[in-house]
C-alpha cells in the first residue's frame, strides 16, 4: 500500500535505463519492455499502454519471459530483487531477494530452477561478475535466494556484452578489448584479446550475440566493424573471425534472427542494417528512423523486430524491413529550455522534444500525441556546430494561439525569431501566421498571453520581455496585404522599459487588468488597457527569480522571489508588502484552478515543496526531502473532473495535479492514487476478445451483423438491445478475474445466473392510475374514441401532405380532450 501521498515517478518518466533494455513478444501480439521501476505491457496492433507492472524499489535492469512458461516473465532490478509476474493478469507470483544490485538478467531453458544475473564484486569498485541464482522454492510469496554461484569474473555491466550460446552449451563475454568463453560441461574457460597494435581504428567491444544454431558469434565494436566468430570445439584457442563494415561509428547492438540466416546491427546512423549469409556484399537497409538505435529485439516467431532509439522511442518493423509502428515516449532533450507548459486544448505537457520541435505528451495515455517542427531547419548533429533552437513558448487561454520563440545558439547576438501559430480545426494542427524577426535586440528572457477568453480580437495580448532592457506588447491586426493567406497578423503595439534594466519576467493577473514585469531587483505593475505604470515593489537584496498574481480570492497579491533567498507576497491594494519568508525558492508555480501556489525550495541537496495560499502566511502542505535531485521546473494539469480526498490536508490536489521535472529529466508528480490507477480504464485489462484468434468465420460473421443492424437502421427498424449483450458487472469480474483465485463454480452460479435475468419493469402509481382511469372510461367513450380517431386521421393526412408529422399526446392531455368533448355547450345558442 502506497502513503495517500507520496512522490513517484510520473508515467512520462518510463524510460529504458542505462544499463540496458529488454524486450519480449508473445507471438507477435504484446511487446514487453522495462521501464524505470516499472514493466509495461504494449500492444503491437494498437500501441496502447496495455498493463504496468509495478512493485520494485529502484531501476528494472532486465526482463525476460520464463523459458517454461511463456505466460510468466522474470524482471530484476537494482533493488537486488528478482520479481515473477504472470503478466497477463499483472500479478506478482514470487518475489526472490538476492541482496545485491543486479545489473543484467538472462535465462536459460536447460537451467530450470536457476537465472544469471550481473553483480557487483564484492570490494571492487566498478568491477562486474556474471552469477547463478539459485531459485528457491517455496510456498510463501517472498522468498531469500543467497545462494550464488560465480561463473565469469570481470565482465561488463551492459545486458549487452554477455550473450548465451546454442542450447546453453557456452556464455561469451566482451568487456574492452577482450573476449572469454566459458563452455558448461567441461567447465572450460578460453579468453582472447584483440590487439591494438595490428589493427587500426578502436576495437573496443560494444556489443556481443550468438548465433541461434551454429557456433558463431558476433561482437560490434567501437570503429564500427561486425566480427564474426567462429568457435572451434576441438582445439583449444583457435578462433577465426571475418570482418563485415558499413556503419562509421560505434556498433550498438546486434541481433541474429531467429533461424539465423539473417544479421541485425544499428548503431548512431539512425539505419537498421540487415545483413544475409554474412556477407558484406548482400544487406539492406532501412534508414531514417529518427535517432540513434540502442537495442534490436526480434519476436519469438521472427515476424517482428523492434528497436529503441536514444529519443525513448521504440520502433516495430516487419520481417520484409518495413516500418510497421512506433511507439514514443517523452523524449528526453538535452535542455528543457522551454519549460513545462500545458496545452488547453489537450491538457497534454508541452515541452523541447527533438531540436527544433515541440513535444506534447499526454500523461494520460502515457504516450506523445504528436511533434511540431518549429525551427524547420535540419537539425546536424556535430559537435560545437552554432544552430537554432527553441526556448520559450506560450498558449493563449483557449489555446487557439501558439508563440513560440526560437535563437541560435551565439551568445552576444544571438539570431532571434519570435512566431505565432494559429490552431486550425479542420486540420487539427498549429499552422504558422506570424513570424517575427529580431523581436527584441537581445536574448527574450519571458512572455505570456493574456489569460482571457478570447471572444475578440482586441482582448488577445503578447507580452514579450528581453535583456534588452524593455518589454514588448504584441497586437493582432486586420492583414491589409491581398496576396496574404490570413486575415488577421501580429505587430509591435508599446514599448515599456524602467531605468535601463533588464526585464526578467511578466505575468498578467487573473482578470487581464495589470501586467506585473520585473527589472533585475524591481517589480513593476502596468495597467494593461493605458499601459501606465501604476506601482513599483522591490526587497533588496537579489534579483527578482520570478512573479506570479494570486487567483480567486487571493488576486489582490503579487508573489515574488529573489534570488537571495527570499518569498515575498505584496498586497495590490496597499502597495505594501504583506508578508515574506526566508527560502530558496528556486519555482514557483500557482494552480490555474485554485489560489493555492507551489513553491520548491532547493537546500542541502534535496528539494522540498511548499504549497500555500497568499493570504496566509503558514504553508497548508509541506513535503521535505521531495527528492535528491534539483527540481527546475514545474507545472499544474487540471483534471478531467475533480478527485473525491477525503483528508482536508490533500484537498489542493483535488482539481490539479502538479508535475516536476528535476535536472536528471525525470518526471515526477504526487497523487492519492497509484500509477497503475491512474492509467485509462480501457488499459487496465487485457481485452478477452484480443487473445481470441481471429478467423474468417468470425470475421464474416461480425460482416453480417453489422450489415445487418444497417439495414435495420435504413429501414426505420427499432434497434432492440439485448440485456445479456450489455457488460454486466458480474460476468465483467467473472472473466477478467484469475482463474486461482475464483470461488468455487457452486457459489458463482446464482451470481452469474441472476445477472442473465431481465428485470421486469415496474410502472409508476401514477401510470398505475391513470390506466385504471381510462379503463373505467373505456365503455363510455367507445363512441366518441372513434369519432376522434376519425379525425385524427384525417387532420394527419393534411400535415403529411404538408410534410409534417402529427404530435403524440401525453395521456393526461387525452383525458384533458375527453373531459373538454363531454362538457354542454348548448346554454351558448340562448344568446
């Protein structure tokens, strides 16, 4: 059980770690894959986020399906623990503690009780061994597994530089320049080493793989050279190998396929090379996947091979080479200098992705939804090369409306591009409308819109601010040009500057009234309608870090931090300060939906959060130690509806959740609920009828139907639902839950019986009266009923001559029309 609230790693911060990644298939239908301390569960066919495993305290290192059982998977982590998981349901079955970091995890068919892992030697720094782990039995769920047994020393710390033979009959290790080779019935242990002296270029080893059916091996290496190896069993220390050469920088990984006629290598080309009879001359190529390639991973049956990219990207391909899908996660870029920004719209965080793109990342789905290309300049990776990149961006309220600012690298004068897009509906996509060259004379330090419903144009405001000492208002105006695509464009409408300082930051307040812009160690408070500069507030010493204004019933306060470590809060209306605290807040950052303000303080090596309201001194939460790391930006995300908390001390979660990426890049975010909880309700359980094989009659059956139900409709046929076909809670948790633990079939039948039934409807005491009424009535209104009929028909032939169809009366107008025909009219004739 988790504490109702605690800080854990957000499902954006899945990301393969650096000692290595491992994935499965089972045949061709779900993709398995380690993911920070957790293990996900994707679906080739649709992408989706199908199940995450969690219940290791720190990196999963390796995963792999049990040899026996291929519905089960082994997984172990730098917890020292070795998990087993029946995957399809996402239940643990056996926790294994072995008390060492484990860096790497293999298994092997021939070994039924026993795993190898990776270990750290014991009083040697940065030297690895290669281990088997006895797997005790038991019938208790967590058991100790001390028993180890030492089979290669001085081995390297990457899943990928130990590989297993045929049959298990040999394990090959590469660490630098040297290879061993440890055969297992004769206990035989044969190393070699490449020699730097007669070759050229680095042979260093990088990576190693063996052959399914022969004995051969492969190793890539650092120059960019493939070394097959061919291992001879009769005389001791004869190897010979042959060289295969394309890529020109290191050789990540390799992979044979899984008859073993074919070759996989990738490498920093972003090109998965395919190399048959191992020959130089016959290969092919498929080129242009985006990023660096790190891990190749084949299916079981060979139908499918996957890689993952340095972009935390993992890309399926068919067996013919050809792209099948992809699946992303949060790039990691290598500065997030855009910050954490929330897309109205989607609600999906927006930040660098690839150089020159913006990402949006759903949080939801755990997935990206799509990238925007915004420098739209090819992006060269070479080293101390000068180029663009993007560094601020900005939403409009409803986010209609994009800025986005972009500048090369040059630090005394820099190339700036200031750009507005427009969101088209129809396209659903951000189309440019605006760019702006050298909006500012130096580097833009911040901007924002002002935060209004856009109901017209003259209400949509840019503030821009830049170290050239002055801050820019940006305006739409009607386009005059008639060759312009676009109505509307984007133009300089004031310049405001204060005593020749740098302006730092601007925020508008929650109504769009006052624009508050800081001047090094000044805050400065603007009217946004005269721009007239209203009131000025300072607390020397120290720059001002950043500002926000308070919401709701705190927008009369203006919160500040210095970067001498002080928090201060001045009141709007007194122009006087009103309160400030000593700490070290390094962000700041207010709930959109609420006055609450988060605040995270940077101290003795660790972060810590403080969330408080401006009219309140005392903070309302706070969380020490939130983590090690240095939190550098933070964001709130407004939830789809408000979560039910009972406590009062968590209520400030209940209509935002806040998310915190720390200068490691990972994402982290505090909940009430697990990760797992948190997923959409559609991934939460493998669906029944995708395990189901599909076939033609099954799919010429559902053909039918669904013609069927088309006709019906075109007809103007009622489309009946059948009760039974609705999802009924019992036969729901009937299905999807585990076969062990079900109740006995006896006690079920009743359940399951009882939830087939259809409830008879129960008719209202009103509607219960009024029939009893009408029948009491039916003898004497015979006569007239027909009358009435009568001209009931002929009134609707007129209206459907006229195209209209008659009304239907509600029973109570029909006894009002009864009693109004009963009713003596005759007295009327006297006069």
């Amino acid at each position: 059980l988790c504490p109702p609230v605690s800080p854990r790693p957000a499902t954006a911060a899945g990301r393969p770690g650096p000692f290595g990644f491992a994935n499965a298939f089972l045949p061709c239908r779900y993709l398995l894959c380690a993911s920070g301390d957790f293990v996900k569960v994707y679906s080739v066919n649709t992408e989706e986020t199908l199940r995450l495993m969690g219940g290791h305290a720190d990196l999963v290192t390796g995963i792999q399906l049990n040899p026996h059982n291929h519905m089960q998977l082994y997984s172990s982590s730098l917890d020292g623990t070795i998990k087993l998981w029946d995957f399809m349901d996402g239940i643990l079955i056996k926790t294994f503690n072995v008390g060492s970091k484990l860096l790497a995890l293999y298994t092997l068919a021939s070994a039924e009780d026993s795993v190898f892992v990776v270990i750290p030697k014991n009083g040697e720094r940065d030297t690895f061994q290669l281990v088997s782990v006895k797997l005790t039995k038991g019938a208790s769920q967590d058991l100790e597994s001390k028993e180890l047994s030492v089979v290669l020393d001085d081995v390297g710390p990457s899943m990928k530089h130990i590989a297993f033979g045929r049959e298990g009959a040999y394990v090959v290790s590469v660490k630098g320049v040297n290879l061993q080779v440890y055969f297992f019935k004769r206990k035989l242990l044969n190393r070699f080493s490449l020699s730097t002296v007669k070759t050229k270029g680095d042979n260093r080893f990088s990576c190693v793989v063996c052959h399914p059916t022969e004995d051969c091996l492969a190793t890539g290496h650092a120059d960019g050279k493939i070394r097959l190896w061919y291992v001879n069993f009769h005389h001791k220390k004869e190897y010979t190998y042959s060289a295969l050469h394309w890529h020109h920088d290191i050789v990540m990984d390799l992979a044979f396929s899984v008859e073993g006629t074919r070759l996989l290598s990738g490498g920093v080309e972003s090109v998965l090379v395919q190399w048959h009879n191992e020959s130089s001359c016959q290969k092919d190529f498929l080129p242009r996947l985006g990023s660096p390639i790190e891990y190749i991973s084949l299916s079981s049956d060979g139908a499918l091979c996957c890689t993952l990219h340095t972009d935390n990207r993992i890309t399926i391909i068919n067996s013919n080479l050809r792209f099948s899908r992809s699946i992303q996660g949060l790039i990691k870029s290598r500065d997030v200098k855009t910050g954490l920004v929330v897309d109205p719209r989607t609600k999906a965080l927006v930040l660098n992705g690839e150089p020159g793109h913006l990402q949006f990342y759903s949080l939801q789905s755990d997935q990206q939804l799509f990238s925007l290309d915004i420098v739209q300049r090819q992006y060269i990776h070479e080293a101390g090369l000068k180029q663009s990149d993007l560094v601020k961006v900005a939403f409009s309220a409803q986010g209609t409306w994009l800025a986005t600012v972009e500048e090369s690298e040059e630090v005394t004068d820099p190339e700036l591009q200031l750009k507005l897009w427009f969101y088209h509906e129809e396209e659903q996509s951000f189309q440019l409308n605006t760019r702006i060259n050298t909006p500012h004379d130096n580097h833009i330090t911040d901007m924002c819109f002002r935060d209004m419903d856009e109901l017209g144009d003259d209400s949509l405001i840019l503030v821009t601010t830049g170290r050239d000492c002055v801050f820019k208002v940006w305006v739409m105006v009607e386009d005059t040009d008639p060759e312009a695509q676009q109505s509307v464009s984007w133009t300089c409408d004031f310049v405001g500057s204060y005593h020749n300082y740098q302006a730092t930051n601007c925020c508008f307040s929650e109504d769009g009234s006052l624009l508050a812009v800081s001047f090094e160690e000044t805050v400065t408070v603007w009217d946004s309608l005269t721009w007239d500069l209203k009131c000025t507030f300072c607390h020397p010493p120290g720059n001002i870090r950043k500002i926000c204004f308070g919401r709701l019933t705190c927008s009369k306060y203006l919160i500040g931090t210095t970067d001498y470590g002080f928090l201060c809060c001045w009141n709007l209306l007194t122009c006087a300060l009103e309160w400030n605290a000593h700490l070290n807040v390094v962000v700041l950052q207010p709930d959109p939906l609420s006055e609450h303000i988060a605040a995270v303080s940077w101290l003795s090596k660790e972060s810590s959060l403080f969330v408080f309201k401006p009219n309140e001194p005392r903070p309302i939460y706070i969380q020490r130690n939130l983590c090690k790391e240095k939190i550098l930006l933070a964001a709130f995300v407004p939830r789809d509806e408000p979560e039910m908390i009972s406590s009062e001390k968590y209520l400030w979660l209940r209509k935002s959740q806040p998310f915190f990426l720390t200068d490691t890049q990972e994402l982290m975010t505090l909940s009430t609920k697990s990760l797992e909880e948190r997923l959409t309700p559609s991934s939460k359980q493998l669906a029944v009828e995708e395990s189901l094989p599909v076939t033609p009659f099954s799919l010429l059956l559902g053909k039918h139907r669904r013609q069927q139900a088309q006709e019906d409709i075109d007809l103007g046929k009622p489309v009946v639902h059948n009760k039974q076909e609705q999802a009924s809670p019992a036969v729901k948790e009937l299905l999807h839950t585990p076969a062990h633990v079900l109740p006995s079939a006896s006690f079920l039948c009743t359940i399951f019986i009882n939830s087939l039934l259809i409830s008879k409807e129960n008719k209202s005491a009103e509607e219960v009266a009024d029939e009893v009424e009408m029948e009491s009535e039916k003898a004497e209104d015979d006569s007239d009923e027909e009358d009435v009929t009568a001209m009931e028909q002929e009134d609707t032939s007129h209206m459907e001559l006229l195209g209209e169809m008659p009304c239907k009366l509600s029973k109570s107008q029909e006894k009002e029309l009864r009693r109004i025909r009963k009713t003596d009219y005759s007295w009327i004739s006297a006069f």
